[in-house]
C-alpha cells in the first residue's frame, strides 16, 4: 500500500504537469493505461490521481471516459474572485509577520528578477511563482499557503494559453519590488492594496487576451 501512496503522489504530479502546461490540453480524453505505461507504475495509482485532479477541477469524469476540464471565461472568473482576495489578505499577513530570512528570499527573488531579459516570458513567469509562494511563506499560515498553491496551479493553466502575448510579465517585476519595500516597512493596509492591484490587474489583462481569442475563432 505504501507503493501505491507513492505513485499516486507521483502520478498526480506528473499528470497535473501535463494539464497546466497544455501538453495535456484542455477538452482532451486522458488514457490510464497510456499513463500507466508512460510512468511505468500500475494503473490504480493513476486512477487515485485522476480523482484527486478533478476534485481540483482540472479533470472532468463523465459517465463515459475521462477529460481533462475545459477552460473559460467563467472559470477566469470564479478563479480570480477568490485569487485576488487570498492574494492580497496574504500580502497583508506578510507585512505582519515577515522575518529576517522571509525577507532576505525575497530580496534576492527580486534581483533575479531584475537580472531576467524582458523577453523571456517563461523565466519571468516561473520567477513570478516562486515570489508569490515566498509572499506566503511570510505570512506564516500553512493552510493559506496551501490553498493559494492549489488556486495558483488552476491559473497556470490559463497563463500557459496565453503565455505567447505575455507582454506585460515585466511591468509585474516593479510592482513586485514595491511590493517588497512595503512589507519591509511593515505597512500592512498598502501592501494588501498593492497586491490586489496587482493580481486584479494581471487578470484584467489575460481576460481581455482570452476574450479577443474568442473573437478571432
């Protein structure tokens, strides 16, 4: 049973990889026994997965076959409501609690960032996740931290679909370097407000992309 605990950990990771970067792409049937084979374990541990990834929504099980879930304004919707708020109460938590070491990750996520050219959208949109898990690893809630990984995962998958018109990922970079400034100072209510502007305005910005997609099809 032990065994079984491991692939399906591992399982779940690898699947939940292919969906959120598209190499699995939204509306696709998934094949258990193709992935049993892929990651060279038995296919209960893919199943387990395959639960755990629609509890999350990024897998549909219809009576017949399963899919990996769609995606949709509304689903952009419904996401970012509650993103923006867990995003900027952390934001505010973080300027409450942030410690020496907290504070030195970010300092140096910070000159990673500024040391990426402006024309390497992925590399900016990795470091962008690493800053905003270091945002919640500063606020000191464990629970907090693990919710807003599960709802930064259901983002990345919208991100990805929109990652080639990513142009605006660097002007993310200042608002990130405020950001740090700001929970250094310890202010608390300005940090909350940046950080609402800042994930609101990312979302502002990758819905307008996804809704002109829609009108070119």
């Amino acid at each position: 049973m032990e065994l079984v605990r491991v692939d399906t950990q591992r399982a779940y990771q690898e699947i939940r990889k292919k969906i959120i970067t598209l190499e699995l792409p939204p509306g696709s049937p998934i094949d258990e026994g193709k992935l049993a084979d892929e990651f060279d374990m038995g296919v209960l541990p893919i199943r387990e997965a395959i639960k755990l990834l629609a509890h999350e929504h990024l897998v549909d099980i219809p009576p017949h076959g399963i899919y990996v879930s769609d995606v949709n304004i509304p689903d952009l919707e419904e996401i970012s409501e509650v993103r923006v708020l867990l995003e900027s109460f952390c934001a505010r938590q973080a300027a409450k609690r942030a410690d020496a070491d907290d504070l030195i990750v970010l300092e140096t996520l910070c000159e990673e960032m500024t040391s990426i050219p402006q024309s390497e959208s992925m590399r900016l949109f990795n470091i962008d996740h690493k800053f905003h898990q270091a945002i919640a690893q500063a606020a000191h809630n464990k629970y907090l931290a693990q919710t807003l990984e599960r709802f930064y995962g259901l983002s990345q998958r919208l991100w990805y679909l929109v990652l080639p018109e990513l142009g605006f990922l660097p002007a993310s970079v200042e608002e990130h370097l405020e950001l740090v400034k700001v929970i250094i100072s310890c202010d608390s209510d300005k940090a909350e407000q940046i950080m609402y502007d800042h994930v609101n305005g990312f979302y502002d910005k990758v819905r307008e992309i996804l809704l002109n997609k829609i009108k070119e099809k």
